[in-house]
C-alpha cells in the first residue's frame, strides 16, 4: 500500500533552489547524510571495461559503474530537509557515430542497473530507489559543434522508490547536463528530474555532482 503520488505539486524559487543545492553540495563533499535543507546528487565512475580514449575524443564501446549521490530536497509546509543518498550506476555504452540528422558526434547508452539509499528523519527512515526491471530509456551522450566535447548526457529510465509509508513503482527519472569527460570527471554537474510525493511530503530532486565513491 502507498499514499505515494508521481508528481510534486511544489514550486521552488530560484534562489531557494540555489540554497538548497548549495547545501546538499556541501554535504556530499564532505560525505553527510544531514537531516536538514533540499537536494542534489553527485556521481564519480570507474571503468569496469577499459575502452580506448584519444586525448578530447569519447571512448569506445565500454561498461562503466559509476557511483554518486544523489541529493533529495524533502518539503513539507514551511519545513524542508536536505536528504544525500549513496548511488550506484552501470551503464553499457556503444562505438561513437555521427548523428546524420544533427550533423554531430554521439554515443548511446543503456542503462544496466541503479540504485540509491538514503535516510530522511521527515519520514521517519530509509528511502531506497531503484530501477524498474526492464526499465531502461533511451540514454545518450552528445557532443559539441566543433569536438566531442564538453558534450551533453542524457539518461533517462524507469524506478520505484522505497519508503516507510510504502512503495511507488512506474516513476520515470531524468539526468541531463553538460559533461566534460565520458565517464563524466569530478567537477561535472548532472541535474536530476526524480521528484513525487509521499503523503503531504514533496520530494524534489535538484542536481548531481560526481563523487570519489
């Protein structure tokens, strides 16, 4: 059972936002889970299959596992909570090729397997996220005029998120920016569309920033 609901009816302003990722940001650097504030989520990547890089050129095909956190702006009225959770990813990229209709480089991806943990005091214990079974969209990775990059990702794929009031399936989740390196380097900044309600809670997810695990 679940009083859980796919879309959040809350409307943050700009500087709001900006506060609140600047606090999820802060505490992910530092490897928080604090119990205060709004949302963001970091990743850092590893290659599980080594794929031959030319200096400013994508990779070839490859697989690669990729670990972030993710950072959720919890709402409730006036009250607000900042929620880091601990993410991992794998992905199945292809060879890179010229996009005939955009004239540009671009890599398609899979996304293999995702999931994140996290606690929230507002609701009162663990959240846990996940990728539905056969769930997997339509990814890409796009470069730029004149190299590869900095290039622009896109994934996307369906989840179900695990909480204590219950658990919501069929949500569809979003990452989208622009990356210097694939996979993405240290300094670069995914922004997330994975928001829903539980109960009369909003969660809202904001940004994704990498990470070292």
């Amino acid at each position: 059972m679940t009083d859980e609901k796919q879309s959040s009816g809350v409307f943050l302003e700009p500087l709001k936002r900006r506060n609140l990722i600047k606090m999820g940001l802060a505490a992910a650097a530092v490897g928080a889970l604090p119990a205060t504030g709004a949302m963001a989520a970091s990743l850092n990547v590893s290659e599980i299959t080594k794929a031959r890089v030319l200096p400013g050129s994508f990779p070839r095909a490859g697989i690669f596992e990729m670990h972030s956190r993710p950072i959720f702006a919890l709402i409730h009225g006036r009250q607000s909570e900042v929620v880091v959770c601990k993410a991992y990813l794998k992905v199945q990229t292809a060879d890179p090729y010229t996009n005939p209709r955009t004239g540009r480089r671009q890599v398609d991806a899979e996304i293999l397997e995702w999931y994140a943990d996290g606690i929230s005091e507002m609701l009162g214990g663990s959240i846990h996220f996940q990728m539905s079974e056969g769930a997997s969209r339509r990814s890409w990775v796009v470069g730029g005029k004149l190299s590869d990059y900095p290039a622009t990702l896109n994934f996307e794929l369906l989840y179900e998120a695990e909480t204590p009031f219950g658990t919501l399936t069929g949500l569809r989740g979003t990452a989208k920016g622009t990356i210097s390196s694939l996979p993405p380097a240290l300094s670069d900044v995914v922004y997330m569309n994975k928001s829903f309600r539980v109960g009369d809670i909003d969660v809202i997810s904001l940004i994704c920033s990498t990470c070292s695990n």
